[in-house]
C-alpha cells in the first residue's frame, strides 16, 4: 500500500497539538494516503491490514487530516514559545534516532520526525550559540555529512551569532561570495541573512 506521507509524534508532544484527534498519553505515527476516494478506500483497507499485528491504529476522516498534516508540516505546535529557537534538521532517515540520542544528552528540547523521518523538528528551551554547533556537529559526525540545519527562528540576542543555513564548504563560500558582491557590490542586500558575512 502506497503510503505519502509518514510523520512520528514523541509521547511528550502530541498534547501540544491543537487538532483533538490525537491521544495526548501515547506516541503516536502518523501515515497519509493520497488520492481519489474509491482508491483511497481500497487502499486504507489495505494498509489496515498490514497494521493489525502493530498495535492499535484508526483512521483520522478527511478534512481533519488536512488540518493536521498542515499542523504538522508548518510546526505549528511549536509558534507559541518565540523564546524557544526552532530549528529543522534534513537527515536520512535511519540517522535521526542517533542524532537525537545524542543531542539529549547535551540540552533539553521537544521534537518530532516529519517527512517519513527524513526531517526533524527540534525546539530547544534557553538556546545559545552552540547549540547551534552542536546540532551541525551532530550530522556531521553522526550522519556522515550528508543533510542540513536550518534555524527557523531564535531569539534576537543570539540571531546575529548564528548562520541561519548550513556553513558552506570553503570553496562553495568564495564562489558565493564573488557572486554575491557581483550583484550587490554595496552589501546592502539582506546581508548576513543567509551567511555570516555575505
């Protein structure tokens, strides 16, 4: 059965959201299926059925669907603390688990898998400076390099000591660099907005 979209909701997070129809005592894993409605159908029957030896599972109607899974995509369960530094990790998928065993070992913070895993949302309580470094170092070491961190949102007295995006690599940072005062030779342009510096 073909599935769209998955997303895991820790015990710890799924009373945060706003939608009622998620238990608010349990993790939760979400799976959406797309389509027309005699398709959907056939296909929910389907997937029921490979489920039911997982644990118990339901389904969410519709329209209700919608607003979650558009809760969910936009971390609206995390727009309230704008104290809190909101920050969204693209990983493989098989890394995330390792990545967040790790990071709860050095900070407090709330987070859920989007994306069928391959994306993380993290919400982390007196942010700092390195967090932010101990979040890249993360995937660095953990993932093998392969995926980005991109902050969402901090407070203003840190924003200007961290890089919204990724760090470039050396080479990748001169060429944009070159390219950047190429067309905005008076810097005058979001600068720092992207890149330190740029």
């Amino acid at each position: 059965c073909q599935v769209s979209a998955a997303a895991h909701l820790p015990e710890h997070i799924t009373n945060h959201f706003p939608n009622d129809m998620l238990p608010t005592d349990t993790s939760v894993t979400l799976l959406r299926l797309d389509g027309f409605h005699p398709t959907t159908g056939a296909r929910a029957e389907v997937l029921s059925n490979q489920l039911k030896n997982a644990g118990e599972h339901q389904f969410i109607p519709c329209a209700e669907s919608a607003v979650l899974w558009q809760e969910i995509s936009s971390a609206q369960c995390f727009s309230q603390n704008i104290d809190h530094a909101l920050w969204h990790l693209s990983i493989p998928p098989k890394n995330g688990p390792k990545i967040i065993d790790y990071l709860r070992l050095v900070f407090e913070f709330d987070y859920y898998f989007d994306w069928a895993g391959s994306g993380i949302w993290i919400e982390i309580r007196n942010p700092s400076h390195d967090y932010s470094e101990e979040i890249r170092q993360s995937i660095q070491e953990l993932a093998s390099g392969d995926g980005h961190a991109t902050l969402i949102r901090t407070p203003h007295d840190i924003i200007d000591t961290i890089d919204p995006f990724q760090p470039l690599a050396p080479e990748i940072e001169a060429i944009t660099r070159r390219i950047k005062s190429q067309f905005d030779p008076m810097n005058i342009f979001n600068p720092g907005r992207m890149y330190k510096g740029i």
